[in-house]
C-alpha cells in the first residue's frame, strides 16, 4: 500500500469519527430563547393569494397582523384576463388559502391545478344575483391583446352590499384556518364592514344627485354599480387611450347632458369631443390592481369626490 493509499485512509476515519462525535454530542439548549417562547408564542400567520386586488385589500383587513395577503399580479395588466407564469401558479399552490371571485373571474384558475381545499369563492353566497354580460364584443384592453368580455358580469365589489358578502366568505376561511384568532377577525370583520355600508351610503347620495340625466359607461364593467344604484346606464367598449372613431362618436350624438365613467383618464383629444357634445367625463376607477398611493376604500372615496365636482 502506497503511502498517498495510507493518507487518504487516515483522513477518512478522522472524518468520519468527527460526524460520529457531533451527531452524539446534544444541541446546546439557549435557555433564554426558550424563556421568551414560553412566554411570548409566536403569532400564527397564514399566506394568503388572491386574484385581485380589492381581495387582497380584504383579506388583509380582516386577517390583519395573522394573515400575509397579496395579489401578485401586474399593475398593467387587467386581473381579469392576466395568465400567470409557472412560478406563479406554484406560488398559489403553495398558498395557505386562494381567494377567488368567481363569476368566471380569472379564467386562468380553471385550467391549471389548484387545490381545492384551500379555495374559497368569495361570491358563491350570491350565484343567484350574479348578471349577465349582453352584447358581447371582441376588443383589445391593454397588454392582454383581444378578448371577449365573459358570460357574466365580475367586478361585484362594485356594489359595497356585495363586497360585504365578499368580506363575509373570507372571514369564513380565516376562522375556520385560524381558530385562535377568532374574536380579532370578527372585529376586523365588523370594522370593514362598517366602512363599506358608510361608501354604500356615500354612492347612493352622489349618483342621486344626478338628476336624471343619463349615465354612459365607457367599458361594459359597472353592471354591478349600475344596477345597486338603479343608474340605467349604457355601456360602450371604448378604451382610454384610444380615440374612438367618428361611428363610435355619432353613436352618442343624442346624448348630450350625460355623464361618462370611464376606468381611468382618457386622451385629451377624447374629453374635448365629448365636452363638445355636452357629455362631461368623470373617472371611476375599478380599483382592480393596486392603487399608485392609498389603498381600495381611498380609490373609491375619491371616485365620489370627482363625482361631486363633475355633477353639478
């Protein structure tokens, strides 16, 4: 036996009686740790993902400081209509609990595997007051390319009477996941709630101060408004940066004196047009994604407040 053989021996007993000795030897115990989990435990949290952003606004308000919510969607691109990468989708199947809208909402949720124990469809308490899409039209809306508006009306956090019961179906799933942090659920629960009646109350008084005069919706996603506050509105499919054309114009020669709700600021070029055949333009914002600064019930507040100062 060479004496390089004879080496290489020697340094495979040495390390192997070293993994004998440490796997023998006892951790040491940190008392003081110990103490401090004794008598501070540790505070459970539950990962939540959700298809939109108003779910997660919602989610994170009831859970609070026990629950992580997030939407991990892009700021660009209509939750609606977005298609999750694989890391993404993973990243939902890892989720303590996935929070759908339903309504057809996310499409993306009934082609891939998601476990079903830890979905919660926050409008499957109301199935029977959900509407349907009329008039379907092909059309583009942002990054998402072409699309079809689907069979039935989604964005239900619109009517804060919905929202509420939205609310209600996630407090169910925190509860039933989190025991222990019962009564601070209900409390946040009770909380939300409570401001969402106060912005019911707050549309009710603005679009009542309309005086009849007739409500045009820029884009077929405010059946759910229209219909809590008996607006009789009508819907167009004209985006806000894009300049519609002279049909799409003459379309509306009848209707000066209206208000139009558009998703968010459209061209200048478009305004103007519009302010010439009387019809003023106001933003109401959906507030599906992430607002810039603010959060759900700050993007709904100032809705009302451009309502108020394009009203009169």
């Amino acid at each position: 036996m060479t004496e390089q053989q004879l080496l290489a021996i020697r340094c495979v007993v040495f390390m192997l009686t070293c993994l004998t000795q440490t796997a023998c030897e006892p951790e040491p115990v940190n008392l003081a740790a110990t103490a401090e989990q004794q008598s501070s435990p540790a505070t459970a949290s539950l990962g939540a993902v959700t298809v939109n952003y108003p779910l997660e606004y919602f989610t994170q308000r009831i859970g609070g400081n026990s629950v992580s919510a997030r939407y991990p969607g892009p700021a660009n691109e209509d939750p609606a209509y977005w298609n999750p990468d694989i890391d993404t989708v993973v990243d939902y199947q890892q989720a303590g609990l996935i929070v759908l809208n339903g309504a057809g909402y996310a499409g993306w949720t009934k082609r891939v595997s998601l476990p079903l124990a830890k979905q919660i469809d926050t409008s499957a308490a109301f199935t029977d007051r959900l509407l349907a899409v009329d008039n379907k039209v092909a059309h583009t809306h942002g990054p998402t390319g072409e699309h079809v508006h689907d069979d039935l009306a989604f964005t239900v956090w619109l009517d804060p009477e919905l929202a509420g019961m939205q609310a209600d179906a996630i407090h169910a799933a925190l509860v039933a996941r989190l025991p222990e942090h019962r009564d601070a659920l209900a409390g946040n629960l009770v909380a939300l709630k409570e401001e969402l009646d106060a912005l019911d109350t707050e549309l009710a008084q603005v679009f009542a101060a309309r005086d009849e005069r007739q409500i045009i919706y820029s884009h077929p996603v405010y059946q759910y408004l229209d219909r809590r506050y008996a607006l009789d509105g009508i819907s167009m499919h004209w985006e806000p940066d894009e300049l519609p054309s002279e049909q799409e114009f003459a379309a509306l020669e009848s209707q000066s004196g209206a208000l139009m709700l558009w998703e968010a600021e459209p061209l200048q070029g478009t305004r103007a047009r519009l302010t010439a055949m009387g019809i003023k333009s106001v933003v109401f914002d959906p507030c599906a994604t992430q607002p810039e600064s603010g959060d759900y019930l700050d993007v709904m507040r100032a809705n009302i407040q451009r309502l108020e100062t394009t009203l009169p």
